[in-house]
C-alpha cells in the first residue's frame, strides 16, 4: 500500500498522520481470504461508484459515543461491533479470524455520528466460507446502514456510492481525509483474486440522516 498524503485526518478532534492512515488502509488487504474463487464476494454497480447526490457539506452531528453494534438491512448483516487500534509495531490491528462474523470500528477515528468519516472493517470470507462483509458490494447508494451506540443512540447513515479499488492506489484522502459532515467508510476486501490475496478493496461511502432511540 503506498504511502498516503500527509494531510489526511481524522475529524472529531483525532490527528491521524500519514503514516498511520497508511497503516489503517494496509489493514484492509488482509480482509480477505479467498474461499470463493469459483464465484467471488459480489462486486459494485458500475452506477454505484457515482453518488446519488451531491455530497452534503453539512448535516446532522452527534457528540462522541463508543458504537456497539451495526446493521445493514439490505445484505442481512447484523453485528456487534468489536474495536481495532494500533498494534505495538504501528500496524493495524486485524479482526481476528475467529470472530471474522464480527465487523470491527477503528477507534482512533471518529466515532459514527461524529463529524469527519467514522471507519468500519470486515473480512470479506476465510478459508470456511464468507464472513460479515461479502455482500457488501450489493450496497447501493440510499441503502441505510444503522449504527448502535452506547449512548442508546441509533445513527442512521444513507450510502452514497460504493466502489472497488486497487490496493496499489487506495484513495486514502478520499477515505480518511477531512469532511465536514459525519461521514461513514465500510472496508474490506474485493475484486480479483491472483492466487494469493484480492487485488482490489470494496468501499462504501455515506453520510447521517439522522437517529433515534434503540
């Protein structure tokens, strides 16, 4: 994964350097497994990559809160979510395969509902079969994904457009760089596979509408 521009953040008053923005979009190669090679995890519209409408440059903000668990209706997922920091060597801590059902939030970011992109990962499938994140490339954009928090609060973010790239030119600004919106990125493995690991990573973009009581 090549070095990304220093000048992506994260918002909510969380600097996120360069470097581990590097770090963080690195996690997402090692999402996936390849135990579909017949068929693989569905991969995204051509009409999806493009926004349903201009992205907003505000909307509705929440204050901080540790998320606890996310839906998305539309692909039947329906997980706690666990939480990933850095690792002692500065890389990103992976899900563990064992829970690779689980999605997991990046906690040195924003928390969903916060200004700026709050980031969530999953695998795309292991070695038994798919996990949380396979269908995540037949989101398309006005889908709802639900975030619980621990504040009893339910964020509901629209999906705005959803795309595979290659791993050799991750869009870490687009992903991690700063909005001013509560934003929502979902991460994890897609495209083609080459035998040993997927070339590309599925990623979904979509900003709060709003929220409600669990």
């Amino acid at each position: 994964m090549p070095v990304p521009d220093s000048s992506a953040r994260p918002r909510g008053g969380r600097l996120l350097t360069g470097t581990a923005a590097a770090l963080i979009a690195a996690g997402s190669a090692v999402l996936g497994f390849d135990a579909c090679q017949n068929s693989g995890p569905p991969r995204p519209a051509p009409e999806a990559a493009r926004p349903q409408a201009a992205t907003p440059s505000s909307g509705p903000v929440l204050a901080a809160s540790t998320p606890v668990h996310v839906d998305i209706p539309r692909i039947g997922v329906h997980s706690k979510l666990l939480s990933l920091g850095l690792q002692h060597d500065g890389t990103i801590a992976v899900p563990p395969l064992s829970e690779a059902q689980l999605a997991s939030w990046y906690d040195k970011g924003p928390t969903p509902g916060e200004r700026g992109p709050a980031v969530i990962v999953g695998h795309v499938d292991t070695k038994k079969g798919p996990a949380v994140f396979f269908k995540l490339g037949k989101l398309r954009p006005g889908d709802i994904v639900d975030v619980t928090r621990k504040d009893g609060k339910v964020a509901a973010f629209s999906v705005d457009s959803v795309e595979n790239v290659s791993k050799k030119h991750f869009p870490t600004k687009r992903v991690y760089g700063e909005v001013r919106f509560a934003g929502i990125r979902l991460i994890t493995c897609g495209g083609d596979f080459n035998g040993h690991n997927y070339e590309g990573n599925t990623i979904v973009y979509g900003h709060l509408i709003g929220q409600r009581p669990r």
